[in-house]
C-alpha cells in the first residue's frame, strides 16, 4: 500500500491516470454501443458481432502505427488527430448503419484504427512519473490495470442510459464527445507534452515484436482478449435470451467490471513475494476456473456475481503481462510494444466477438452461457502458451522510455 500511495502522491500521476480514463471511456462504450445499433437496425447477433469484430480489428492494425508515430513525433499531435477523425468516422456510422452495412463495417474499421492509443501513451508515461523507482512502477501497472476496469464500469452503463433514455444512436454521439474532449485534456498536460521515446536506432516494424518473450506475451494478449470478447457477446445474449431483457447487458457487464477493479486494485496494493514470471501461470489458471460459475447461473442476482467473480482474476492476471512487456521492450519502442500488446488484445477480442454471436445466436438458455466454457478453455490454452515458452538466455531488456 505504500508504493501505490507515493506513486498517487507524486507530481500529475493522478491527473493522468484520470484524465486517460475519461478519454478512453469510448473503448468501452463503441463495442457494446455498435452491438446494440446494429442489432436494433437488423435484428442478427451474427451481424452485431461482425461489427463489433470490424471495429476491434481496425484497431488492432491502426495502434502499432499510432504507437509507432508517438514515439516518433511525441504525444498531443497524434492523440488530438486521432480522436478528432473517429469522431469523424463514429457520425458516419450513425448515417449509414440502417441503410448499409457493408458501408458501416468499413467505417467501423477506420474507427477502431484511429482510437488514439492513450493505453499505450499513459505506460509510456508510468517511468516518468515514477520516478524510475522499480516497485512504485510495479504498482503503476497494477494501479493501471485495475483502475482501466473503470472504464468498463462506467462505459457500459452510459450506453445502457442513452440507449434507454434515448437510442443506440445518441450513444454514439455521447461517445464521440467524451473521447474528443479526454483525449484534449490528456494531450494537453505537462507530462505528455514533455514525454520522448528517448534515444532509440532505427529499426523494422517487426523489431519490437521480436524482443525476447514479448512475442509469447503478444500470444497470450490475443488470447485474453478472445476470453473477454466471448464474455460482451454472450452475456448480451444471456441477458435477451434468458433475462428477457438486452438491456441488461450493460449492467451485467459493469458487474463484470467491477469486480476487475476490486482484483485490480488489490494487486496494486499488494506486495507480491512471486517473480511475475512464476505467477503469471496461476494467474491464467485460477482465471479460467473463475468461470464455472457463471456456467450455473441463471438469474441476473446470479450472473453478476459470477462475472464479477472472474472479472476479479482479469486485472491481476493483465497487470501481470503489463509488468512483463514494459521490461522487455527494447530501448525507444516502448509505446509501440505496449501498442503491439493493445492490439494482440484487441485482435483476439475481435475473434471472441464473432466466435461468440456464431456460438450464442441460438435462441435457448442453454446455448446463451456456452461462452462463458470457450472463455475458459482460452484462458487456460494461455497457461499452458506460457509454461512451455522457451526462455531467453540473456537477461532481459529494460525500456528507454522517459524525457
């Protein structure tokens, strides 16, 4: 508790972390939001998860590029550019969603590919404001991964309000807004202004990929991000098809949130005495039993807990492939190497999603929790990725990020 009250305690570490929150909210809110739009306008599970799938692999293939800019060109230009032409591509999608989807699964993509990379941006701030100390990092990670699982609190409960009050529509412009405007505060602030990758050779598109281990945690990245994207479609389902009511997904899946942030947290606070490459193995199989129980449930009382319960083993077990990627990447790519781990994620998300409306488009209670058992099997397939990895034998590099 120590490490993570002198990391708040210093100079803009809590504007940043709060200022990225807000501007990553849409992350949150576009998937879900997208989800519910083109259900409403088409009526396929199939269809909305299609779209959710396009908007995650835009993503996927634009963050390493922006990542890449940012250790080039710096933080404000790029973050400020990009979150102005989602918003751009977010109006366009809104116009042509009812009438075209082929039209609006492109401008998915070009949305997805042009999310500002404020995840990879803040990592890349953590050494800084730090102060380099190697256990106030730690918890810098930690404190990061649990505290992102506000967004997925709060983002899908504003969809859930605007689709209620409103429509799948409003949720989208509510979106664009919110992102713009945290992207602004969050580039405008002394620290990003300051930041630079530092000194760096040039190198290939490929050279950071091929960092030792980063690769495996790229492989494990995608996998995560399948067991979490299996999880958004398949509780949507749940709550239609047994709930009787979508609406309720986003309150499921808040639940879901919420309890990442209370594991999250705790692992910011707690002292682990296991090397986070020993751990990382226990974490990814106590993560995957964490499902079974939301394999009983059916009720929403139910649910929640239940997603909460695994939602709790997301955020250490993440924070976990944080701590390992920030010391492996070579010196001037670390906002590119946590890009290429973002987009690991979201590329395995994408996958989830569509796997997820092909396995739950089935109108029955049964085939609505199904998922939550492939979500599991991935999770442990990421286990046995990581026991069998073959260990680099030279000692691994530290980044070079920092002003």
């Amino acid at each position: 508790m120590t490490d993570l009250r002198a990391l708040l305690a210093r100079p803009h570490a809590l504007r940043m972390l709060v200022t990225a929150l807000i501007a990553r909210l849409p992350e949150a809110m576009i998937p879900l939001a997208l989800l519910l739009l083109v259900r409403d306008e088409h009526g396929s599970y199939g269809a909305a998860g299609a779209m959710a799938a396009a908007f995650a692999l835009g993503a996927a293939v634009g963050g390493p590029v922006a990542g890449r800019l940012i250790d080039r060109l710096g933080q404000p230009a790029v973050l400020v550019a990009a979150a102005a032409l989602r918003s751009a591509a977010l109006l366009g999608i809104v116009l042509t969603a009812g009438s075209s989807l082929l039209v609006a699964g492109v401008l998915a993509v070009a949305c997805g590919a042009l999310t500002p990379p404020l995840e990879p941006a803040l990592r890349a701030l953590w050494p800084d404001l730090a102060a380099d100390d190697e256990h106030a990092l730690a918890a810098a990670y930690e404190l990061d991964a649990g505290a992102q699982e506000l967004i997925f609190v709060v983002g899908p409960l504003l969809v859930a309000v605007a689709v209620a009050t409103w429509s799948p529509d409003a949720a989208l412009h509510l979106t664009s807004a919110i992102g713009l405007l945290g992207a602004l505060a969050f580039a405008l602030a002394p620290p990003a202004r300051a930041w630079h990758a530092g000194q760096h050779e040039p190198v290939s598109w490929t050279a950071a990929v091929r960092a030792p281990e980063v690769g495996v945690l790229l492989a494990i990245g995608v996998l995560a991000g399948a067991a979490t994207g299996m999880v958004n479609v398949t509780t949507a389902a749940f709550a239609e098809h047994t709930l009787g009511d979508r609406a309720l997904a986003g309150w499921l899946l808040a639940a879901w949130a919420v309890g990442a942030l209370i594991g999250g947290l705790s692992a910011a606070a707690w002292r682990w005495r296991s090397a986070p490459e020993h751990r990382l193995t226990r974490l990814l199989v106590v993560f995957g039993l964490a499902f079974v129980p939301a394999l009983l449930a059916r009720s929403t009382g139910s649910m929640a807990v239940a997603l909460a319960l695994s939602g709790a083993l997301l955020a250490p077990t993440l924070a976990c492939v944080f701590v390992l990627t920030g010391s492996r990447a070579l010196p001037g790519t670390i906002t590119e190497t946590f890009a290429w781990l973002t987009s690991s994620f979201l590329v395995g998300s994408a996958a989830g999603s569509a796997l997820g409306g092909t396995l739950t488009g089935v109108d029955s209670a049964a085939a609505s929790v199904r998922g939550y058992a492939v979500a599991a099997l991935i999770v442990w397939l990421g286990a046995l990725v990581w026991r069998l990895r073959r260990v680099p034998t030279r000692p691994a590099l530290r980044h070079a990020g920092g002003t």
